[in-house]
C-alpha cells in the first residue's frame, strides 16, 4: 500500500514550495509540487509608469534581484523596440554573469552539498589521505594537509560543542550517503571556503550595480553608471582593472574547486544518473548581447524535445516568434480564478484559493507550456541547448566534466547521464566555467568599446499613444525568465512575468501531464519514508526559490500587512 509523505517547506532557500509523493515498494509513484504563497505584484504595476517596473519586479525575490529588473527592462524596451548602447550591453552582462557565478556556488557547497554529503563523516578521515585525493583533481593551493587538518578541528570543536548550526537537521548517516570520509572532509572545507569566492563574485555585481541585492543602475533605455575615465566617482580603468582582479579569482574557484568537486561526487553517485530525469523537453534562450539590438548573442539558446539533441531549435534574437508564440501558462491545477490556458500577454491574476486538492487545484504557482507541452529550464536545458548549437566552451568543459568523471567512475560516462538529478548539478558547474569565460569576453569588450571613444550608456525615449507590447527575456540562474507587458499610453495595462521556477514547479498543467519537479520524482528511491533524502535531493537539484513564483496570502482572508506604494 502506497504511503503518503509530505514535506513542507522543502527549499533551503526564499519561498515556500511542498512537495507530496506516494511511495510505494521503495520507490516515488505519485508527486504534487505545491507553491505555498501567492505572487501579487503583477497586480500592483497596473497602472504605473513601465520605468519604474525593474524596481518593483527585483522585489519579487530577495536572491534573484538583477535578473528580474532586466527582463523587466528588455519588456519594455522590447515594446518600444528600443536600441540599447553597446556600453550598456556589456555592462548589463558582467552584472548577470557575475550574479550567476556567485548562485551556482551558493547552491552546490551551501544549498545542497549536504544532501551528499555526510558532514560528521570527516571527522574520521586521514587528511593527508584527503590531501591526496584532492592533488589528483586539481592543483587548488588550499587542498593540502594542513588546511584540512585546520577545518577538520574546527569540525570537530563544533560537534563537541553539541551547537551544529549551520550544519544542523542533516541526513547523516543516512544509508544513501556514498562518499567515504575523506572526501566529506574536502567538501566541508571546500564549503568553508565557496562562501568566500562566492561573496568576491557577488563583488562585481555590487561595483557595477551600486549594491546588491535590488541593484539601482539598470534603467530602461540602458544603465545609469556614468563611464568617465578622469573622475573617480564613475567606472573607469581602476575600478575595470579591479573588476578583473575578482574575475580571476572567482574563475580560479570554479575550475579548481567547483568544476572538480562535482566530478567526484558525480562519479561516486553514479547511480543517481538513473533517477531525476522527468521532463527532458528542454527550453533556454540566448543571452549576452553583443549588439544594440539584441540580434547577436555570445551564448545561445533554443528548445530541445525529448531528449533529442538534434531536434533543437534555436532562439534566434529578442523578437523571436518561436518565443513569443510558444509560451502560455494553465491555471487548471493552480489557486486562480476560472480554468484557462492563457499567452501571458492576455492572462489575469485573481487569487482563488480551494485548499489542496490531489486532482484539483493544489497549487500558487501557474502552469507553465513551450508549445503546448511541459518544458524543463535550468542550467541543464542552457547547456543542453548550447551543446547542440555547437557553443565551443561549453562543449569543451562539458567533455572535460565528462572524461573526468570517467577517469574517476572507472567507466566511460557520456552527456545522455545529464539527465538526471547528478546530472543538473553536473550541467550547473559547467555552466558556471562557461560563465567565467564569459566576464572575461565581456570585460574586454567593454574595455575596447570604450577606447574607441564610445561613453554612450543609455539610449532617450519616449512612450507613444496607444497601446504597445512587449516581452523581455534572460537566462537567469535557475532558468529561462520572461517578462511580459502591455503599455497604453505610457502606463501598464498588464504585466506577466513567467520565471524560471514557475517553469519547474508548476503544477499539472491544462493536460494534467505533470510539472517538471512532479515528474523528476517519479520511481525515485526512497529508502527510508520518514527520511526520504532521495526525493530532496531530485528537488534541491533544481534549485528550487519559490519567492518570485509566490506571494502571500491568508487563506482566511484577513490582512497580513498593508504597504502603501507610492
């Protein structure tokens, strides 16, 4: 007989998502993925000025700032067909690589690293034996006896003190926990470390942005960062200079700790390359403009179905009509009004609340389709759809995660093994590395755009009388992001913003076929139901951040807090 579990919250990090599955014989065969709050803001831009929508939409989420204030900007300047500067360009893109450096570290060492790793485990390891292993990954300089025998004391003053803080609530000891003690230890001190590199990659955002998060530069037409290469209040050579010190620091960390780190625990989780897959029809879109007018991109981006690396279709420019059209969201299975299938341009947002029902509504988050089917987003569909496009860095680093983990499974192990929950995790490493490459392509198109003489940041505009629309689209960390609005003359009539884990943790969608978390679930083991670490882990692989899919509600309808918005 099938048992019920539940788990609520089951994210590390904003919002609240639960998840149901039924289990039955050791294994997932039925899940629910529940968005537990409700998103409003899309309600509270009607009406207002679209210039002041990057603003409002940052505040979807307290992590992921600076992608919604882009799509937010690109919908708008999308909908007066706008040319943004190359200046701009360049700048908007060393803010969101950086940012997407910084979370893809954050999530593996300090988000889900202890879904693999047992941490009490290190304190029986022989750090010379651990020094030894990590030599034959990397020549990371921190990976020697002494630093781990360091980290391995202060492990140990913090289990004698009985106050595990961050480390508290773990599986440990659970029977799905594979990796020997030696390699626990490297991966706490490596843990101690990522939140170093991640706070220097978070640096860049902050130099470029003005603060993070809810960075203040990036304004519709481009960004308000003066460049000036005289005064010391605006960007110029020292503080590039500076950017470019962080960059190689940060890139140091991914490809001598991150990248390899992942290839071990990859390799001795092999098995975990059977489960997670669930929907392998996989959509990204192209990012790093090189152009004003958003027509040539430094990373591709496109749709594959199926599994099927030759059926991608490439996402060619910011006008796109394979985009434009494809896209829709279902609330047949969410807490909103009536049952519709709706393109964002012509969605409502009116809150219905029913309470949870298995074949009903259960959910605040909306269903989400690419071509009327379910669609995956995420760092693996990104590299998926780069590797198919022929991206040469990311091929190159996806060969080198590959024949690494190899090396070390003793086995020869090919992309097919990327679908899967080990796999996401694999594919986000790589597409941190692809990232670095990138603020190195970016800083010095910026630095050579700037030599020719070229200051220009921001483009001048104004909003026509009647009605416009437009849609703006980023590949964020977690995934594909868009925002959607309609202007009339000069205010917002309507605004959808369709992000990344709405695309993940949606619901049954208007077909009942199931969400990409729900069906990731499917014939995972469960070893232990009151401890069910395997199906956090397919979740977690994900990177699951509710905040910017919900917002908050009571379901009594009594008032929670009320902000006057000026």
């Amino acid at each position: 007989m099938a048992k019920r579990i539940t788990i609520d919250p089951i994210t590390r990090i904003e919002g609240h998502l639960r998840i149901d599955c039924e289990v039955d014989g050791g294994k997932v065969v039925n899940a629910w993925s529940s968005g537990q709050m409700w998103r409003g803001i899309e309600i509270i831009l009607q009406g207002r000025d679209p210039r002041d929508a990057p603003m409002f939409t940052q505040r979807f989420c307290g992590v992921c700032t600076t992608v919604h204030a882009l799509a937010s900007c690109r919908a708008v300047e999308n909908a007066l067909k706008l040319e943004v500067p190359l200046n701009a360009q360049y700048i908007r893109n060393l803010i969101l690589a950086a940012h997407a450096v910084h979370d893809h570290i954050v999530h593996f060492y300090i988000l889900s690293a202890v879904d693999w790793v047992d941490i009490p485990s290190a304190l029986k390891a022989d750090p010379k034996k651990a020094a030894a292993i990590a030599d034959g990954l990397s020549s990371w300089p921190l990976n020697n006896y002494r630093e781990l025998s360091a980290v391995q004391e202060k492990l140990k003053n913090l289990v004698n003190s009985g106050q595990l803080g961050i480390f508290a609530n773990g599986y440990w000891g659970h029977p799905a926990m594979k990796l020997p003690p030696e390699v626990n230890l490297l991966a706490v001190s490596h843990y101690l470390q990522a939140l170093e590199y991640q706070r220097k990659a978070n640096m860049i955002v902050s130099i470029l942005g003005s603060k993070t998060p809810h960075i203040q530069n990036m304004i519709v037409g481009g960004v308000s960062s003066p460049i000036n290469m005289e005064h010391s209040s605006a960007l110029n050579m020292e503080r590039l200079y500076y950017i470019k010190s962080i960059i190689d620091e940060v890139g140091d960390f991914v490809k001598n700790v991150y990248l390899p780190d992942v290839c071990a625990v990859g390799a001795m989780y092999a098995d975990w390359t059977q489960y997670g897959a669930g929907v392998t029809n996989y959509l990204s879109v192209p990012d790093m403009p090189m152009d004003t007018k958003g027509t040539t991109f430094s990373l591709p981006g496109g749709y594959i179905e199926n599994a099927d690396l030759k059926s991608f279709k490439p996402i060619a420019d910011f006008n796109s009509e394979l985009f434009r059209y494809g896209v829709k969201e279902s609330v047949k299975h969410a807490w909103y009004q009536d049952d519709w299938t709706r393109h964002p341009f012509d969605e409502t947002t009116e809150p219905h609340y029913t309470d949870f029902q298995d074949n009903g509504k259960y959910s605040w988050v909306k269903s989400p389709t690419f071509n009327d089917k379910p669609a995956q987003v995420g760092p693996l569909a990104n590299v998926l759809c780069m590797y198919a496009a022929g991206h040469a860095p990311t091929k190159k680093y996806v060969e080198m995660a590959l024949e690494t983990v190899s090396s070390i499974a003793g086995a020869k192990v090919g992309p097919q093994a990327l679908h899967s929950t080990i796999g996401r995790h694999a594919a986000r490493a790589v597409r941190a590395a692809v990232l670095y490459d990138e603020l190195n392509t970016q800083w010095q198109a910026l630095v050579n755009n700037i030599a020719k003489g070229d200051l220009q940041t921001f483009t001048p505009f104004t909003f026509p009388p009647g009605e416009i629309r437009g849609f703006g689209f980023h590949e964020a960390p977690r995934g594909t992001l868009s925002h959607w609005t309609v202007i009339d003359s000069g205010k917002i009539k309507n605004y959808q913003a369709v992000v990344p884990s709405t695309w993940n943790a949606g619901p049954r969608n208007q077909d009942d076929a199931m969400g990409p978390y729900e069906a990731a679930l499917i014939n995972n083991p469960v070893a232990d139901p009151e401890r069910p670490l395997e199906v956090v882990r397919t979740i977690h692989s994900f990177d699951p951040c509710l905040a910017c899919a919900i917002h908050m509600v009571d379901a009594e309808g009594k008032p929670i807090v009320r902000v006057k918005a000026l």
